[in-house]
C-alpha cells in the first residue's frame, strides 16, 4: 500500500471510531478530527483540538513473494511482487486550554483516548479486514516543547507500528514466435 493510502485509511478508520469509543465524550469536544502531518494545503495551526498522523518509518520484512500467472482474458502473463511491511506511525494531539474552562480535553487526554481507541477491537477488525495489522501502542510521552510564544508547552504523542503489503504488478512480454537453427560441428 502506498502511504497515501495507509493515511487515507487510517484517518477515515479512526474517526469513524471515535463516536463508538465514546469520543465525544459528555459533550467535551464534537470530534477530534485527524490531519496528516506534514499538512501539505493547511496553514497555521488547527483552531479546536486534533489529532496528527505521520509516518516516522518503514521497515521491510520476509523475502519478496514472487507469483508469475497467465491472463486467459487479456492473454499476457502477470508477474506480481508482494513484500511485507511494517510501518510506524506517531499520533500528537494539539488542544488550547482555556483556564476560564473547567472541564476539557488536554491534548494529552486526546492522546491517551486515541490510544486505547487505535488498540480496540472494533478498529483492529475493521482494519484486518483491509489486510492491515495493528502491532502495538508502543510508548506514550509528553515531551516539553518552546511554543511560537516562546513558553513551554508539553506535546504528547505515541507511536504505533502496523503491518500492510507493498504488491507491485508488472507485465511480462509474451514471446510472439520463436526460431530454431540446427546446425552440425
């Protein structure tokens, strides 16, 4: 899968998750919509709170699968390519705080939800069902950050490795006629 793809899936998959997770939850926050990092039409920062996807790796594993057949239909021989991946993703949740608001979500709340969320079975189903696995949740931090006004401001995330198919087809030409020369020593 091409990562484009990877983040289409994802996004969609996450946020169509949240209501049955129990995002929003009591009313806090309407949805936690989730962008692509680096955000290549965006500019400036998000006005409410959300989620962040990029890809920090990719990591090939097993040999390359390698299945030649033959088209009856198209008559032409397929030749396909399949190598398995494992690819890390890390999620970060940006989220103002208002001092006047008692009850919101933190971006670190935003965080730890997703979390769990990216881990629950209804999330790992749908996305098995797309040939994609979930491996782990591997750590949660909150690293301090200097912000555009110079203060610090905490900045948690987590990181997440899922396995997909890289599947590359190519045809094969298909010899026409063949000529054969016999010829003594």
């Amino acid at each position: 899968m091409l990562d484009y793809q990877l983040f289409q899936i994802l996004i969609a998959a996450i946020e169509a998750a949240q209501p049955a997770f129990g995002l929003p939850k009591n009313g806090l926050v309407p949805s936690v919509p989730i962008y692509q990092r680096p955000q290549v039409t965006q500019q400036g920062i998000p006005t409410g709170p959300c989620g962040f996807l990029q890809i920090i790796g990719n990591h090939r594993y097993g040999t390359i699968e390698r299945i030649d057949r033959w088209d009856e239909d198209e008559e032409k021989e397929i030749h396909t390519e399949v190598q398995n991946y494992r690819t890390t993703f890390q999620f970060d949740a940006l989220a103002t705080q208002d001092a006047a608001t008692e009850v919101q979500y933190s971006a670190s709340d935003i965080v730890n939800l997703h979390a769990a969320l990216i881990q629950s079975d209804r999330l790992i189903a749908e996305l098995q069902a797309l040939d994609i696995g979930i491996e782990r949740v591997i750590r949660i931090g909150n690293v301090p950050v200097v912000d555009d006004r110079d203060r610090f401001e905490l900045a948690p995330s987590f990181d997440f490795t899922i396995t997909h198919k890289q599947v590359v087809q190519s045809e094969i030409p298909v010899l026409q006629s063949t000529e054969i020369r016999l010829r003594s020593v």
